[in-house]
C-alpha cells in the first residue's frame, strides 16, 4: 500500500492476496448506476430525517478501503479466514466478499434506519443476483451471496459473525469515525452524542501491530471521543473474531491541563 497509515486500498499496488479479481469487481462497483444511486438515497434518513451521522457514499467509501486494508494487514500477518474456504471457494473471492459486503452493508437505510441491517438483506440480494452473475458461474454466485449476506446482517452488533470475512467488515464499520463523518448534522444542529463525539476523533490509522497482527491508532482532540473509542468500537470488536488480532490504542491529543483522558487502550 501506497498510504503508510493504511487508510486507502489502492488497487495497483501489491497486496498480501490475489487482487484481481477483486479489483474488478470494485470497478464495475463504481460504474453500477444503480449501486451509486443507492449510496445517495441512504442517507436522507439518518442524517436529513434524523441528524445522525453520514451513512452515505463517502461512509461506503471509507468502509470499503478500511475493510480491504484491515484485510490485507490481516492476511500479511498470516490470519486465516474461514469463509470463503469452506464454502469451496478460491483465496481470491475472500476479498471480493468483503468487499460487496462493504459496499451493501447500510442500504437498508431507504427504508428505516432502525433494523437497517435486516432491511439492508433483501435489496442487497437483489443487486447481488445481477452483479455475481458477470463473474461466476450459479453455483459459485449463490457461495458468495450467502456470505456477503452473512457479513452484511452481522456487521449489526447483536448479531455474531461466523466467518473472519465478516469480522472485518463488523470492525470496519465502527473504523469510520473521524469528525468530516459528523459534518452535516453538526452543521444542521445536530448534538447527540454520535456527532459530538465523531467531532473528537481526529484521525484513524491502520499498521501492522507487534504484540496483535493490526495496531489501531485513534487521535482525539477531546475526551468526548472516548464514546466513539469505549462504547461504539469496542462493542463492534467484541465477537468478531479478530479480538486476539487487533489491539486499538486512543491518544489525546489534546495539550493543556483540562486533559481529562490521555490514552486508552483495547
């Protein structure tokens, strides 16, 4: 990866997993009219109707290079996944289930942002059974989807992944929580404890960790972030599979003497 940070996923550099395949179905992504439409209409009912924060394109995004950067760390690490391998399918499918998953896991949100995920399953069904079918044969199309489909209903807290796919993408989501995510509805008057604490959280970087395979970095500016840190991430990290993996660090950046929270850790 280009970034040292391993914030983005860039397709030409090389990656600890075969990445073609997986590169081309990002670009036929980018080029679906109807995936990108999706992307926008999601987002009128949490941040126009409810002021929470960005659940749009720019957090598919984010999720999406988050997910495949977490997965590549994962993977240089020698961290095996379970998914895609037991399903019979190749080592190259597993970054394309994550992905799809990426890409799909909030579209429930035209509907209702309450329960979005359960809402999220069919409509991502139904783009999944046009998409796979450019790539795979019906067989292999069904493997995937089920997968995918695991991975976006478990990004949901209460629900357990089963497969270290959808781990990443569980842990990915809470990963998007840097202050640009709260900007509309902070502007809007927004003031709940989501967008104000979003508003904390500086940056988020990925590394390659020591003690665990992935170090999360997490700047804040205010203690106010603990929430994003303690509450949200934290509880996205807990049976996802990758708790023994990853260790997150969050430091305030803060300096002067109010400091009231220097550094935690996960």
């Amino acid at each position: 990866m280009s970034d040292s940070d391993h914030r983005v996923y860039s397709p030409a550099d090389d990656h600890a997993f075969p990445d073609e395949r997986v590169n081309d179905v990002l670009e036929r992504i980018h080029q679906d009219t109807e995936i990108q439409t999706y992307l926008e209409a999601q987002n009128v009912n949490p941040v126009d109707r409810m002021r929470y924060n960005d659940h749009g394109a720019k957090h598919i995004e984010i999720v999406q290079h988050r997910a495949l950067c977490l997965y590549d760390l994962l993977k240089s690490a020698g961290v095996e996944f379970n998914g895609a391998r037991q399903q019979g399918l190749d080592e190259a499918d597993e970054p394309v289930i994550i992905a799809l998953a990426a890409t799909l896991h909030d579209i429930g949100h035209v509907i209702h942002r309450d329960d979005h995920a359960y809402y999220s399953l069919p409509l991502a069904a139904d783009i999944l059974d046009r998409l796979l079918d450019e790539f795979y044969d019906l067989s292999d199309a069904i493997r995937i989807k089920g997968e995918v489909l695991h991975a976006i209903l478990c990004h949901h807290s209460s629900e357990t992944p089963l497969t270290t796919e959808a781990g990443v993408i569980r842990v990915a989501d809470a990963l998007d929580m840097e202050r640009g995510r709260s900007r509309v509805p902070y502007e809007d008057g927004g003031r709940g404890i989501n967008t104000i604490s979003s508003r904390a959280i500086d940056t988020v970087s990925l590394r390659p960790g020591e003690e665990r395979s992935v170090l999360v970095e997490i700047r804040m500016t205010n203690a106010a972030g603990v929430y994003q840190v303690d509450n949200l991430l934290k509880r996205k990290l807990k049976n996802s599979r990758l708790e023994d993996h990853i260790r997150i660090v969050a430091i305030n950046a803060r300096e002067d003497e109010d400091r009231l929270v220097e550094r935690i850790e996960l």
